[in-house]
C-alpha cells in the first residue's frame, strides 16, 4: 500500500470514530452514563474527523444546540480549510 493509500484509509478510519464517538456519546447522555468529553470529539476532528464529526452531530442530533461547542467545531474546520488552501498555495 502506497503512503497516500495508507493516509487515505487512516483518514477514513479516523472519521468512522469520529462519527462513532458522537453516537455512542449521544447514547450515554440519554442513559446518564459516563460521557465522552468535548475535548476528546473535539481532539478527533482536528486530527482530521471533521467530516465524521460534522456526520455524528447531524445522524445523531447531538451537540446541536450546545454553542459553545458548535463554535469551537466550526474553528477547527475553518483551520483545517484555512490549513489546505496554505498547503496548496505553498505547493503551488
């Protein structure tokens, strides 16, 4: 496997946790079991489950309306964007 097949399955394999981490956080919440930190969703979508995150919020109807927690997601994504375009312009 080439290394950008390998990040590609990485990535993928991140944003499935991503997304996983806010169902099973979603489901604690309803059972008032232990939950999953903010940090910890928020820490796997900078590492790149954005997506995945952005998916588990929506199929779950999870941290919709926390806003403290809908801004600082959107700060990472708008990053991870700012972060692409720099890469790019710098590849040329």
């Amino acid at each position: 496997m080439r290394a950008a097949e390998a990040a590609l399955v990485a990535l993928a394999i991140l944003n499935i946790v991503a997304f996983a981490a806010f169902g099973f956080d979603k489901a604690r919440s309803q059972r008032k079991g232990q939950r999953v930190p903010e940090r910890t969703l928020l820490l796997l979508a900078l590492v790149g489950g954005t997506a995945g995150a952005y998916a588990g919020r929506s199929a779950f109807q999870h941290k919709t309306r926390k806003q403290p927690f809908v801004m600082r997601l959107h700060a990472v994504a708008a990053l991870q964007v700012v972060a692409l375009v720099g890469l790019a312009w710098w590849r040329g």
